[in-house]
C-alpha cells in the first residue's frame, strides 16, 4: 500500500458520491440490502474523514455525526477498502474523527462496531458499552462502544 493523506470533507464534497458507493460496497451490499433501501440517513453537518491513496483514490471513509448539543457525538460508518485494510489508514481515519471531536469540545465518542472490527477499537482505547445485538439491516453482530477524549 503506497501513500495516503486524510482530510475532512462535509456532504458538498464533489467526490461525495464516491463515499457512498464505498459505504454500500463494503458496508450494505454484501450483506444482501438492496441499493435503494434506506440504509445511510444523510445527517446534514456529519462531517468526514477521507483517505486519499497517492493517485487520489478514496481507500476509506469516517463519519462524525453532528452534535445534538451535548459533550457525547456518534462515529458511524466506518470503512476502508478491502485491498488496503491493516495499511493503518484505519486507525488514521479515527485518529482525524477524534481531533474534530475534540476540537468541537466532544467529551466522549461512541459507535456500534461489527464484530470483525472489535479488536481494531480495542487497540485505539474503545471500550464496550453493552452485549453483542445483531443488526437489523445486515444481520451482523455488533457492540455500542464508547471511548472518553482527552
């Protein structure tokens, strides 16, 4: 894996489009949901870091939903492209979501990881918040977890 930058896009993002076509290539479709079900809810003011390979290719994606007014912001979607994963564009994509969150006051971060991904945010401080549920939409195993900034 070559090169990679991350930077911080909204959903005006000229290449936005790509970032749900990620999303729903990795994410959604392999789990069966159709492309027309509603499976990403548009947010206005998530904000999103994106991983650039060195030719400009989108190699991965994070949204921070915006605040609801409290210390406490949701990550979600959370994706890297297949041929890329364990490069550390993972853990540069979180590390980029906690610097905004904490630049934007957030005291705590939380999100419903998958199963496959549990060991990935337990080595980046993550701590599990409740028992295994399995996804409505995808039927995947997940855990809320949670993880305190500064």
């Amino acid at each position: 894996m070559g090169a990679f930058a991350i930077d911080v896009v909204t959903h005006d993002w000229a290449r936005f489009g790509e970032v749900l076509d990620l999303y729903y290539a990795v994410l959604y479709g392999p789990y069966g949901v159709a492309r027309d079900f509603e499976w990403y809810h548009p947010a206005h003011g998530s904000e999103f870091a994106v991983a650039l390979g060195d030719e400009g290719g989108l190699l991965g994606s994070a949204r921070l939903l915006p605040s609801a007014g409290d210390a406490e912001r949701q990550v979600r979607q959370v994706v890297v492209v297949p041929e890329a994963q364990g490069a550390g564009i993972g853990r540069a994509l979180m590390d980029a979501i906690e610097r905004i969150a904490t630049e934007e006051d957030a005291r705590e971060l939380w999100l419903n990881a998958r199963h496959t991904a549990y060991g990935f945010y337990e080595a980046l401080g993550w701590e599990y918040d409740s028992n295994e549920f399995v996804s409505e939409l995808t039927g995947v195993p997940h855990r809320r977890m949670h993880k305190r900034l500064g």
